[in-house]
C-alpha cells in the first residue's frame, strides 16, 4: 500500500543520512568463583534489559487511540547510545556467570599486565582461557532477547493489519506533530530504574544456555568488561561501553521510527510503525549483537 512504500523511502533515506539492601535480592551465583558486576555496568546492562523486557510484554488489543499511545511510549522509552552500552554490559553480566571463564580470567590475570592489555585491546578478551565459554553464555543471553521481542513486534504488526475494521483505528491522529515531539521527550528520557530491576537482570542472565560461534564485537567488549571486573578493575571497563556498528543499528532503527511515525496518518500506521521500528529493529540489533545473521523485516 502506499503507505509502506512511503516507509521504505523513509528507511532508505535515513540509511544514505546515516551513511544491597533487602529488597535488592543477591545475583544467582551458580559457583564460588562467580563475580558480580560493577553498579555502573549492572545499571547499563539493566537498561537494555528492561527494555527488552517492557517492550516484548506491549499488550497487541489495542482497543482505542490511548492503547496506541501507550504503546508507542513503551517502544520508544530507549537512548540509542544507552541501549548501545547496555548491549555490551549485559553480555559481561552473562558471561560473569560462566564459572570457567572466571576461573580462566584469573589464571591469565597472575602477571598483572592483563588489564592494562585488555582495556588496549579489547578482543584479546577472546582468546583468554575460557573465553569461548563466557562467549557462548553471552551469545546466548542477547539472542533470546532479540528473538523474545521479535516474535512480540510480530504480533503487532499483525494486528496493524487487522485492527482495520475497527472504525476508530482509521481515524487520523490528531496533533500528529506533537504526538512525534512526545516521542521523541520520550527518547530522550531514555532509562528510568524502577525497584527490581536488578533482580530482574540477574533472572534473565541467570537462564543460561549457550549459542556457539565467534564472538561478535559486541560480545568480545562484553568479555572484555567482564575480564577487567573479575581482575577488580571494573572502573577501567565503563570505556569499553561502545560499538559503533551496534550504535548505528539502534540510531537507524529510531530514526526511522521518527520517520515513520512523521509520514503516518491513521491510528493502525503507527501501530504499525511502533511494531516495525519500536520493536522488531531494536531486536534485531540485538541478534545481530548476538553474531546471529542480519534478519530482513518483511514489511
């Protein structure tokens, strides 16, 4: 329809201009040589978490015009730079919790050069004993979070298609332009800590599993932070929080949701704007974070 192709040439477009206390439960610690991440990291990775978390769990019965609202508020509640950051320290947050890969840490860590070589050179972390263990726990963690919320903005999107028989989800937004200001405040705003954040990270990471290949960018900054936090040097790790190629997968995918949501008219577009830039484009960074390949959204 034309509004979708009026999407892809906003898409293309922006591609060419882009060219403890008690109620704070203790981390799962599956063994004595478990470590735990430094605040700064755990508040990184905690902002990537929760809103994976948030935006898989946007309700898709849509029943009227504040259901929309509210979803767009919830998919556009992340800072590309602190969902960027937030990729790299949850996957240190996950591989902190592969014993082998600790214990392989402080083996290497015993000539006390290490830390000043890894925060040179940060994807010496890779070859480190144990790395491919903490990797693969890592690889893990950020692909069940990309696939988690792809299969939500999915469901979304489905539903910018049938929700159109229902006559108020084809009358047009009114003040759109302040409608696009509010998301972008939004934006902005980025990650607000609530009680139980923490907790929630440490459940998520605490799942396991493991998904094999080299590790990608992202995952070899994510040892990397997690080598200088075992060595007590977690400090050094906050300049490790960033990777370019990540940063731009996050910046395009809400610009074009600025985009889309600019050229849009009735409610069901920009549930279907929110469905494909709000979520399945962030989950995709995600996996792609993961080393998993580039997945090709199906407009």
């Amino acid at each position: 329809m034309d509004f979708t192709i009026r999407l892809g040439l906003a898409a293309a477009a922006t591609a060419i201009l882009l060219a403890g206390c008690a109620a704070t439960p203790t981390p799962q610690r599956g063994a004595a040589q478990s470590v735990r991440a430094d605040r700064q990291i755990e508040a990184q990775a905690s902002a990537f978490e929760a809103f994976m978390r948030n935006a898989r769990a946007i309700d898709d019965k849509f029943s009227g015009p504040a259901a929309v609202n509210e979803g767009l508020r919830v998919g556009a509640a992340y800072d590309p730079k602190q969902m960027e950051a937030g990729m790299i320290a949850y996957a240190a947050v996950a591989a902190l919790q592969d014993p082998k890969f600790v214990a392989g840490v402080r083996k290497a860590g015993k000539d006390g050069q290490l830390a000043k070589r890894l925060v040179a050179r940060p994807d010496l972390a890779t070859t480190l004993p144990g790395a491919d263990s903490g990797a693969a726990r890592a690889n893990a963690a950020l692909y069940r979070q990309g696939e988690a919320l792809n299969a939500s903005g999915l469901r979304v999107k489905k539903v910018s298609y049938s929700v159109q028989h229902q006559a108020w989800s084809q009358v047009f937004v009114p003040d759109a332009k302040a409608r696009l200001t509010r998301v972008k405040q939004i934006s902005s705003a980025g990650y607000r800590p609530v009680a139980g954040d923490e907790a929630r990270l440490y459940a998520a990471v605490s799942e396991g599993g493991r998904r094999g290949g080299p590790a990608s960018p992202v995952v070899a900054r994510g040892l990397a932070v997690a080598a200088l936090t075992v060595l007590g040097d977690g400090g050094k790790a906050r300049s490790l929080l960033n990777e370019p190629k990540s940063g731009m997968c996050l910046r395009v995918a809400k610009l074009n949701l600025y985009q889309c949501l600019a050229s849009a008219g009735p409610y069901y577009e920009d549930i279907y704007c929110l469905a494909m830039h709000g979520m399945m484009e962030p989950s995709s960074c995600a996996t792609r974070a993961s080393g998993a390949p580039i997945r090709t959204a199906q407009r």
